[in-house]
C-alpha cells in the first residue's frame, strides 16, 4: 500500500499547489505523512454526515475539493462543527487533503473540464496564472475560454452544461435565444470572472454561482450568464479525481462520497 506522501505527491502533480489562490488553504490540511494509505473518499465538502460515512467505511483519506479548516483557527474543540468534525477524523486517523483553487486552475482541473465538456477549441485560461512560465501559461490558470464547433443558443448552451454537471436547477442572465460562439467557463463562485470573459470576446460564462449585482452586471454588458449551481458546477469532478487515482494507484480502493448532496433544493 502507498504512504501518505505518496498519494500528496501524486495530487500535487495533478493540481500544482502553486496554481492556489493566495487565500487558499491546500495540500494536506490533516495526517502523518508516513502512515499506509489503504482506502480513500473524494468528496466536494466535509460535513458531519461525510465524517460519519468516512468512519463507517473506514477511510484512511479524504481528498475533499473545499479545504477543512478553511480559515485558521487557534483551537480545536468539539464546541463548533468544524472542531466537531476535526476532533472526530484525527481520531479516527483520517488525513485530509484539499486541492481546491488549485484543482481549479490545473491543465487537467474542472475549468478545463468545463471547456473539455462544452466541446470549445483553442482552450485558454481566462487569467494566467503569475506563479507559471510562459510555456505553462496557456494550459494553467483561473477560469477557461473558448469557441464552440457551432454557434447555439443560450438556452440550448444551458442544456448542455446541464446535463454535464447533471444540475436540476439551471438559471440564466439573458435572451435564451441569443447566439453563442464564444464561452467561458469558471466552477463554483464564478460570478467574479464576468467582467474578465467579456473582455476575452465571450459571449456567455458558465458558472456555479453569482451574486445578485454579478447578474446584474452580466445583464448590462450583454454577456450571457448559465448558474448551474455551486455543487453541480465541481461535484463531478469529483467523481473523474477518483477514478484519476484508482488507475494511479490499483491497490488503493478509490471511491466519491455516496451520501454528499447539494445542500440547497427547491421545494416539491
């Protein structure tokens, strides 16, 4: 069975911590580097009911997209969740590691399968990543743009992102019949990126989530805007990180989450 530091080194190769944004939290966030690893969880976000699945299961690892801690903290206690949950897996002896922003903006991350999925060529980042050399900085970095084979329609742009992230709850900021040929790409909070896939000439940016006035924005500069949720837009790759390390490491048993869902619905 591999160690630990073997699996981070394979992660860090998939999703180079050097692509993270700077108020990130990534890498292995919990665990002794030297332990064997025989069973690992992916997950998109570490809630009480993963902790339960994980110690059910009796997970050596998670690798989890949304760091745990995300912010610092000075104490760990079982007088918050995050500490609940902390206190529950170091005493289990489950590590934790979160690629997160860094995933992001890999050559291989969800932004890259966002654009991969839509079916775009001439894939580039919508902002080069700083941290990289002129040879990395069309294949890396936040966000992805490109051209679609044909122009579509807004709404049947929506249908597609759909049915890729299978999301149940798409919205648009648009004409649903207006033409796209140019799209953007950025999973999760994405909203920030309208201004940046309007000045690349895109005519649409699908994302997870935007805030009111990143609609209203969008609206007024005619670009198109697809939401098909802040868990649809990353929990699928999710599933694919687990099957990328199943076929890295055969003796491992590799497997997503089965209880993680969207913590927000719409009423029956």
């Amino acid at each position: 069975m591999p160690i630990l530091d073997e699996i981070c080194t394979s992660m860090a190769a998939i999703a180079p911590l050097k692509l993270a944004e700077s108020w990130d939290n990534v890498g292995l966030l919990v665990g002794d580097r030297a332990v064997h690893i025989s069973r690992v969880m992916t997950c998109l976000t570490v809630s009480p009911d993963l902790v339960d699945e994980a110690i059910a299961n009796r997970v050596d690892l998670i690798v989890v997209h949304h760091p745990l801690p995300f912010k610092p903290i000075s104490k760990i206690t079982t007088d918050s969740v995050t500490g609940q949950m902390l206190w529950r897996l170091i005493g289990a002896k489950i590590a934790v590691y979160s690629a997160h922003t860094a995933f992001d903006s890999a050559a291989g991350g969800i932004n890259q399968l966002w654009a991969q999925d839509l079916g775009l060529s001439s894939i580039e980042p919508l902002i080069p990543n700083e941290h990289v050399n002129a040879s990395e900085s069309m294949i890396v970095g936040a966000g992805r743009c490109g051209r679609l084979a044909k122009p579509m329609t807004l709404a049947d742009l929506a249908t597609r992102a759909a049915e890729i992230c299978d999301s149940r709850s798409v919205e648009i900021v648009g004409s649903s019949d207006c033409r796209v040929a140019k799209v953007a790409s950025a999973c999760g909070s994405g909203g920030s990126f309208v201004s940046a896939a309007k000045r690349r000439g895109c005519d649409a940016l699908v994302s997870g989530e935007a805030t009111y006035h990143q609609a209203i924005e969008a609206r007024s500069i005619g670009l198109g805007l697809i939401l098909v949720g802040h868990f649809s837009s990353e929990r699928f790759a999710m599933d694919r990180l687990a099957a990328r390390l199943s076929d890295e490491f055969a003796e491992l048993a590799v497997f997503t989450s089965k209880v993680e869902s969207d913590p927000l619905s719409r009423p029956a």
